[in-house]
C-alpha cells in the first residue's frame, strides 16, 4: 500500500480535514490488517493441530456431502422403472414396492451388475470353438502373458512409453506354428496393446488376442480363468512370470523369468525347445509335465540340464521316438 504523506499535502486547501481524516482511517485499517495478520500466522504456527483439524473436518463434510449426492444421483437415475413405446413404466419385480424402495433396489441391482462386470470376463468364451476336419486345429493351446515375457515396456520423458521386442520371440512363433494355437492373454487395455503386438507380429503367427477385459478381477488382480477358454486344459500351457494371474489353474502354468529388457536372454529359445518336445512326443495331460517342473524356481534352466546330460549319454545330438516304444520312455530325460 501507498504510503500517504500528510507533510506534502496543501493546508490550506479546500478539503483538507477531509483528506486529514482519510489518512488516518487507512493508516488504521492497514496496522489492524498487519496485525490480524501476524496473529493468524503466529496462531498456526504454534497451533498446527488447529489447523489440521479444521482442514480434516471441512474435508469429511465435503466428501460426505458429495458421497450423498453421488448415491442420490445414481438411485434417481438407474432406479427408474423401464418405458415401454407409450412411456409408461413396465411391471418388474420390485414394482409392488413403495416408490422409495423400487428406485433403491434397482438403483442397488445396477451397481450390482456394474461390479460383475468389472471382476468377470466380458464374455463365457474367450475363444471360438476348435474347428474340426476338414479344417486344421493346432493340438495344444500356448498362452503366453505379453509384458516382461514377450516384451518389456519402458517410458522415457523423451520417446514416452516404448516396447522392446525379447531375443527369441521371432524364433518362438516360428517354430511353434502349426504345433500350437498360439494366444496372447494379457492384463493390459485393448486400445495400448493391439498396436504393439501387430508391429512385433507381422507374420500374423499369433492366434488370438485376450485383454484385460478377459481376465477375471480377484482381490486387486486380474486373473487369467482358463474355464471361458473354450479349450481341453490337459492341451493348455500357460506361460507367465507372475503365478498369481493364473492361480485359478496352477497345475497349467510355466513359470519363465520375468525380463527387464537384457540384452543376450535365451529364455525364448528354451521355451522353443521345451514346447517342441512335449509336441513331439505327444503328451497327452502336460499338467503332469507341468507339475513336475513346479518344483524348480527356474523350469526351463532344468529342462536344459537335463537334456544335455541326456544328449551327452546318448552320443547324439537328436533322438527319433522309435516306432512302438512308448512315449514315457522318449520323455524320460525331462520328467
């Protein structure tokens, strides 16, 4: 503010006690503004918990107020009764009820459906039905989660969010086509994810694509349910680093490790050859082949240690299934 300088003012103008008096009334109002001000500051800063309190309390209301005006929206909206083509309201089952109490049972039946809908699948089949001769169906199913095991997401403030493809993948759809149905089953969002798996497949290998409105919603985790897969599950192999997303269906999951985006991983091509094998030999239940392998933290390192030791006691690089020996002997260096 100003300051007013009584000194220089004209005495003996016309006015001058009025000018005189407006001088001292903002003299006035400003030292008790200082003042209120100084007090107010003081009173905080010795009394944090005053303050803390009133915030709480004026936070509370406001939430309680909007709570209440949100739910009284949502029972007026959707608690409605449906029209029929004359706009009068169709009988259903809460219209013998009080008006309160129908607009309060549907609103509450909507929030119901509303909740199903987030935690269940969109749909009871996720994927079509196996087609049958003279069309080809792939013998096994292969889910494969797509963040950290096919690709790792990583954001920068520069490039925004980019994905980096896994060493192997190429070599993975390649190799396997034909032996399986290919899936890609993923929480992510539809919308970020359908780009990204076009460009990192431009050979059209993969099969089918499930996202995030395909998984099941289970205590703050989405869950892939292989019962809406449409597929036998002793064909179904899942494979993912997070075991919780496949808790529904332990005995079909392959854990794989989780990767970060190194360069010189050969998860990929472990996997090839694990898959190939179990293919080849005809498994007719791989949850046994699955379970067994649970018991080891890193799978497919030991089905590589395994094989070597094999290989090395054969003498031989390939081993042919001989015509009539049983399948269990084949497969005897894995399980």
């Amino acid at each position: 503010m100003n300051s007013f300088k009584a000194a220089e003012w004209d005495t003996d103008a016309t006015g001058d006690n009025t000018y005189q008096e407006l001088f001292k009334k903002v003299t006035s109002v400003e030292k008790t503004f200082q003042e209120k001000s100084f007090n107010l500051a003081n009173e905080v800063a010795v009394n944090p918990k005053t303050s803390s309190v009133k915030t709480l309390k004026y936070t509370l209301l406001f939430l309680g107020v909007s709570i209440t005006l949100f739910g009284t929206y949502i029972i007026f909206e959707y608690g409605s009764p449906n029209l029929n083509e004359n706009g009068e309201p169709i009988y259903d089952e809460y219209s013998d009820y009080s008006i309160w109490k129908q607009y309060l049972l549907r609103g509450l039946k909507q929030i119901e459906n509303f909740t199903i809908f987030i935690k269940e699948p969109s749909r009871e089949k996720l994927l079509p039905d196996a087609v049958s001769y003279p069309y080809y169906q792939p013998p096994y199913t292969l889910v494969l989660e797509f963040t950290d095991v096919l690709a790792h997401p990583d954001w920068t403030y520069k490039t925004g969010w980019r994905f980096k493809k896994r060493p192997g993948l190429d070599y993975l759809l390649e190799n396997l086509m034909g032996l399986y149905e290919i899936v890609v089953f993923t929480a992510e969002p539809g919308i970020t994810i359908f780009p990204v798996i076009e460009a990192l497949d431009q050979k059209n290998l993969i099969s089918y694509k499930l996202v995030r409105d395909s998984t099941h919603f289970i205590d703050g985790h989405h869950v892939k349910n292989l019962d809406r897969l449409n597929r036998d599950l002793k064909k179904v192999i899942v494979v993912d680093w997070n075991s919780d997303s496949v808790k529904f269906h332990p005995d079909n999951h392959l854990n794989i490790q989780r990767w970060k985006g190194e360069d010189g991983d050969s998860s990929l091509i472990d996997l090839t050859a694990f898959l190939k094998t179990i293919a080849h030999t005809e498994i007719d239940d791989v949850r046994e082949v699955l379970r067994f392998y649970k018991q080891y933290d890193e799978p497919l390192v030991e089905f590589r240690n395994k094989q070597k030791e094999y290989f090395e006691k054969q003498g031989q690089k390939h081993v042919e299934r001989p015509k009539g020996q049983p399948i269990k002997k084949v497969f005897d260096y894995i399980i």
